[in-house]
C-alpha cells in the first residue's frame, strides 16, 4: 500500500479535514499493524492534528462568547473577535 510522501501541514487544514486526518490516524493506529517507528510518526502527526483542532474550537469558541445576548437570551448582536 503506498503512502502519502508528506503528510499535509495541519496550519493550512480546515477544522473538518483536520479531524478527518486525525481520525485516520488513529483507526490505523488501532488496527497495531503500523510498524514502531511509524507509530511515532503518526502519533506525531496526530498531536499536531489535534493541536489544530483544539486552536479552531478554541477560536470559535471565543468568537460565541463575544456574542450579545437580551435578558431573554436572544441575541441581539456581536463583536468581532479581538474586540476589546
């Protein structure tokens, strides 16, 4: 089975590639066939993958935050991210 030559640079992927990518790490981590050493690889890959996605829900995260909401919980209006 041929592999990628370089695995893509996870600053340049989308949240949902990112994850994608992530989760192929892990199943073929999981099946135990993967050699030793590129067991250490994938799992390097994958903690950068996961640093990835942890950097966008935290992201998102704090862009929800910044949300104006009413008394009654509607919202009323946002800030941009970054906004003080």
């Amino acid at each position: 089975m041929a592999e990628e030559l370089s695995p893509p640079d996870p600053a340049t992927l989308s949240f949902e590639d990112a994850l994608r990518a992530l989760e192929q790490i892990v199943r073929r981590l999981e099946s135990g066939d993967v050699p030793l050493d590129e067991s250490i690889s994938l799992y390097a890959q994958g903690e950068a993958l996961r640093q990835r996605c942890a950097e966008r829900l935290h992201a998102a995260e704090a862009r929800i935050a910044r949300l104006t909401v009413d008394a009654n919980g509607v919202v009323t209006g946002a800030q941009p991210f970054g906004a003080d």
